[in-house]
C-alpha cells in the first residue's frame, strides 16, 4: 500500500440522524449537530502497557473538500437496517418480511403518542401511521436533506451515486468516482455483491404512503435524488 501522491482520499462517515428505535426527540437534529458528528470517528491508540484502547475524536471541517453522497432505495434501506438492528441487539424478531412487520408494530405503538403530538409530524402523521418503520423513513428524509444542506455549508463539490449504480454499470460508476477523487486505476476492482431488495416487504398503498411523505418533507435535492424509487 501506498498513500497516494494526488487528489483526495476518501473516508468513511454516517453523520448523525440515525438512530434506530428511538423517540422523536432523538433523532430531530439541526444541521450544525449533524455536521458535527460527520467529522466524529474512533480510533485506536495503545495504552503504556501497550493494549489497544478506543477512544473518539474529530477533526477540522477544513479538511473536508468533497463528498460522496451514497443513496440507496430507501425500502431496502429501512430494512437493512432492522437487520442490522438485530444483528447487534438480542431481539425475539425473525429475519423475515414478518417478523420486520411485527418489529416495526411494536416500534409504532411504543412511540405512537409522541409522533401523534409532534408538530414535525403534523402534516404527514395520519399518511404514515400505519406504514411500517415510518420512522425511518422520516429519518431517511431528514438525514438526505442534512447531508445537502451540509454540502451546500461548506462549499465543497459533491459527487451523488445511486446504490444501483453499482450493480447497472460497475465499471462507469467507478470510473466517475476516481475521477471526482483525481486519482487513478490501479488495480482491478473485487467483485461488487449486490445488495437485496425489499420491496415486497411493503404492501402499495404503503408505498404510495411513503410516496406523500417524501413529498412533503424532502428537500428539492433530496426528492430530485429519490423520486425515481416511487416510478417503479
């Protein structure tokens, strides 16, 4: 391995407005929060007695002078994420279309009295209610909008890649991005695993649900940027 002599190098960062079967009041964020925890990371330094330690820092937004903003269908994307939920919780929920439906029951009834007295549900609360995981998908909104207006802050390009990208057109898609990065091919790529879709963990009229909310709520960027999931 060799740092590279040119261009920018990418890292990793999930921002902040995400966590995942939380209330309304943990997960509205303003952007300068949001920003904040983009430039969070841990890393690990070794103690006198020579012992891994994990400990968490941040640096300069002055560093920062692109970003690849990476969006995927938001459906897959909120079911990921209960699998992910259950990868690392010790939950009683099957990893199955019902046992996602009955995770994002429990989650909906455990939280109902909050989201119905919000005022930042006040316009869509009665469309989504009943949709699975609507709290995620408002997370999903709400995390897209921060992550452009964050862009849009600092001044800085921005390259979108759409998750399909990679499974439609690897080699263009990857091409795209070395280029934003000024750097160069190397070597081949590994292979690109797709990921699963699930869409059919959702019944219509709850994607035409989901359909009204992201109309409502999504930034013009953010809705330029998904509105093709809700064509298919």
């Amino acid at each position: 391995y060799k740092n590279p002599s040119k261009g920018y190098i990418l890292t990793k960062t999930h921002c902040g407005s995400r966590c995942q079967n939380c209330s309304v009041s943990k997960y509205l964020e303003s952007h300068d929060l949001f920003l904040k925890q983009c430039l969070e990371g841990s890393y690990n330094v070794k103690d006198d007695d020579g012992r891994l330690t994990k400990k968490v820092g941040s640096y300069n937004k002055e560093f920062v002078q692109r970003a690849v903003h990476l969006i995927r269908d938001p459906f897959d994307n909120v079911v990921s994420r209960f699998h992910l939920y259950n990868k690392h919780h010790a939950t009683a929920y099957p990893r199955s279309r019902e046992g996602f439906r009955k995770f994002c029951s429990d989650e909906g009834k455990r939280y109902y009295s909050e989201e119905k007295e919000s005022k930042f549900y006040h316009a869509v609360f009665d469309t989504v209610k009943d949709v699975p995981c609507h709290a995620d998908f408002y997370r999903y909104i709400q995390w897209h909008n921060l992550a452009f207006i964050t862009t849009w802050n600092l001044g800085i390009p921005s390259l979108i890649i759409h998750y399909e990208n990679y499974t439609d057109n690897f080699k263009k898609t990857q091409d795209t991005l070395l280029e934003f990065l000024g750097q160069d091919t190397l070597h081949d790529a590994p292979e690109f695993v797709t990921g699963k879709t699930y869409r059919e963990y959702y019944l219509q009229e709850e994607i035409d649900a989901v359909h009204v909310l992201f109309s409502k709520l999504a930034l013009e960027k953010t809705w330029t940027n998904t509105q093709h999931y809700f064509e298919k």
